[in-house]
C-alpha cells in the first residue's frame, strides 16, 4: 500500500502542539501502516514546503512546448509533475482540511489547482469530463473551530466531494472534529468525535 498524507494547515506540528488536523492525520496513517505490512508513506507538509499559487508564469510554464521552456519553467513544471505522479502512485490519500473563514486553507487549494490538470488528472471527452485518478480512498481530516456538520456554512465537505469527484476519486470519507475553539469541553468532545470516526473507518468501536 502506498499512502500519500497532505497536510495543509498554516500551523506546523511541534510535539503534538500545533495543528491538530495534522495530529489527527498522522493517527490515520499510523493505523493504516500498522494494518498494511510494507505500505510507504509519503507527507507533504504545506506549511513546511507549499505548493506556489497558479500565477501568470506558472500558466505561461504549463502552455509552453516542454523543448522551448526556461530552467525555471522546467523546474515549474516538474514539481507539479512529481505532485501529480505522487497522487496517481498512492493507493491511499490522507487528507487535512482545517476549515478558514468558511474554506479550504489556500495552502490546500495550490495543491489542488498544482494537481488538477487537463490530460493528466482529468480529460474532456464526448460525454463531457472525466477523471483519471481512479480506484483511490481518501479520508479527509477536517478541524474547525466551530459547529458546521450537515449545515450549509459548511463548504468544505460539499467541494472536496466535487473536486475530488471531478478527478476521480469518489471513495472519500471525512473525519470532522469540530467546536475547537469554542472552549476546552467542546474541544475535548470535538477530538473524541472524531476519533470515533476514525476508529469507524477501521471497523472498530473506541471506548473512553
């Protein structure tokens, strides 16, 4: 099994202090690993190396003739390439979604917009579009500082089926662990819910 972790919080990981979508991840790869002997991992932490935003050059990288790109829209070009072979390779995608003013951080959207593309992931045919990057299961991990569940401020769960769905990958399932910032019960209620859920995705039942 090979499993493929983005971690896409503005906050970094320090001794389990920091982002807690990331703590949260990393207990779903760690369960993945210890129930798939041999399986790799891959983790791209986005606040560590981000993906840079689509911008004029980078459009102008993408649509230049790979024999007539410069050095830099070569390398350009080549790190979405690796984003991209990296995301087909994974049999697995582990992916945090910690929720900021009502969406996905924009460290998460330059991976998505690095990934998606015409011809590699997706591709335009009679019947309209289709994804390329099949036969995946992704767990989403989504924290929030409040209550969104099932409500319509929340727009996450909503784009990340259709964005992934658009790709291809329709097996997905979310990991919410929300009411963070809302005091220390809720948060403690927000953590156990959503390791119940994870202990869901494993068909286990956690107890206290």
């Amino acid at each position: 099994m090979n499993i493929l972790q983005i971690n896409s919080s503005a906050r970094r990981l320090h001794e389990g202090q920091g982002s807690v979508s990331t703590l949260l991840a990393n207990e779903v790869v760690a369960e993945l690993v210890a129930r798939n002997a041999g399986a790799t991992t891959v983790v791209h932490d986005l606040a560590v190396r981000p993906v840079p935003p689509i911008d004029e050059a980078t459009l102008g990288a993408l649509f230049t003739p790979a024999d007539a790109r410069t050095q830099p829209q070569a390398d350009r070009v080549a790190f979405n390439d690796q984003l991209i072979a990296e995301l087909k390779s994974a049999d697995v995608i582990v992916l945090t979604a910690p929720m900021i003013n009502f969406g996905v951080t924009s460290q998460l959207k330059n991976w998505i917009d690095a990934v998606a593309r015409a011809g590699a992931t997706f591709k335009y045919g009679a019947n309209g579009p289709e994804g390329l990057v099949t036969g995946k299961r992704v767990i989403v991990v989504s924290t929030r500082g409040g209550i969104y569940r099932d409500q319509p401020a929340d727009s996450i769960v909503p784009y990340l089926r259709q964005t992934l769905g658009f790709l291809g990958m329709t097996d997905v399932k979310f990991v919410l662990a929300e009411g963070l910032n809302m005091g220390e019960e809720a948060a403690a209620k927000g953590l156990a819910t959503a390791r119940e859920e994870i202990a869901a995705l494993f068909g286990e039942t956690q107890t206290a």
